[in-house]
C-alpha cells in the first residue's frame, strides 16, 4: 500500500511541511509505504487546456511532459494521497493549484452520462495552514470547498481534511512588520498548540492508511 503526500509549499521545513511529516509518520506505522513530494522544487505549470485527456481514442491522462508528469502518474497508482498546502490569499499555493488542476481534469468528462473517468476510490487528505486565527476560516472556506468538492466527485470518496491555525510566519518575528500578530501568541501557540497539531496530523495519516486498507479489502 502506497501514500503519496504532496507539499504544496514553498518552504520544505516550516509548518506545513511538519505536518505532512506526521501524517506521513502515522500511514506508515499503518504499514503504508509513503513517498513525499515538493512540488516548488519542480519545474511545471497548471493545465494548458490541451483537452488531449478530452479525446475520444485518447488516453485519460494529462499529455505535458514536464516536471509534474511522473508525480501525476505516481498519484494514479497511489493508494491514497495528501494534499497540504498554506493558505496564500484565502486559498491553496498557485503551485497546488496547477498540480490540483493537471490531476483532476483528466478525470473529468464533459458527458451527461457520467462524471468521472476514476473507476475506483481514492482516500484523499486536505491539511491547511494558516497565519491566522480560526475565527477567519468563514471568509475562505468556500474557497478550500472547490477542490474538496472535485474529489468527491472524481473519486467517490469524501475527502478529510484538518487544519492548523495561527500558526508563526517567522523563526524571529523583530526582524519583520508584525503589528498585525501578537507575537507572545504566536510564541504560545507553537509551543502549546502546534505539537497537538502534529499529533492530530499524525492520526489524520494513521486513518487515511485505515481507510486505503478497507477500500483495498474490497
């Protein structure tokens, strides 16, 4: 059983990428073998609206060979997949967002009779980070919901997803315009909050590798 996990952001050590190591900690003490992939180390852009995967003898899959094309192939063969991303402007990274964009739309058909190419269910995981507090969450929510929305109905599977708020932008907050955040706050919330975060990151990955395991069983 295998778990691909897709960083979506630019930083490889900060708070989003700490997450996904717990989650990814978690699959694997459910015996899934996990793969982890930072996509701003790639070279690619988003869909460049081809519609070669729209071809009635084509194959349903993206048709751009560039850095993104072997990640996408190794998350069609995955047994589950996590999506982590910060919130930039109320939404997911551009970089997700291309990814997001030239992973779904092969799966998805422009016919009444079905909406979906994917014969199968895929366990997919959404972890979000934010600089801000929870009470925010209301004014880009709607915008996480697009995507979350798209794979549950490309893969039949509700997608989880978890969350991580307030979390700290600097290692050294003197060195930056900070009035807007309070930084003792910040300072407590990485030493009190942000470890049950990763804890809960840790069981969000434990329950996607659960999860796979009962799809797999049939």
């Amino acid at each position: 059983m295998k778990i691909i996990a897709v960083n979506g952001s630019p930083r490889r050590n900060c708070n989003t990428a700490a997450l996904l190591e717990q989650a990814l900690k978690g699959a694997a003490a459910a015996s899934a073998e996990t793969e982890r992939i930072d996509l701003y180390g790639l070279d690619f852009k988003g869909c460049l609206s081809c519609y070669a995967c729209k071809k009635l003898d084509g194959k349903r899959v993206c048709a751009v060979k560039d850095g993104l094309a072997p990640v996408l192939e190794k998350l069609r063969s995955a047994d589950a997949v996590i999506f982590a991303s910060p919130i930039y402007f109320v939404r997911i990274t551009s970089g997700l967002h291309a990814c997001l964009e030239r992973f779904f739309f092969p799966y998805c058909t422009f016919s009444n009779d079905k909406q979906t190419f994917c014969t199968r269910r895929l366990p997919v995981g959404y972890i979000y980070t934010s600089g801000g507090k929870k009470e925010l969450i209301d004014h880009y929510r709607h915008n996480l919901n697009v995507f979350e929305s798209f794979t549950e109905m490309v893969f039949n599977e509700k997608p989880r997803v978890m969350f991580s708020y307030n979390t700290s932008h600097f290692s050294d907050y003197s060195r930056y315009l900070h009035s807007a955040y309070d930084v003792e706050d910040k300072a407590r919330q990485k030493a009190e909050q942000f470890p049950r975060d990763c804890e809960a990151a840790y069981e969000f990955g434990a329950g996607l590798a659960v999860r796979a395991k009962e799809l797999a069983a049939g």
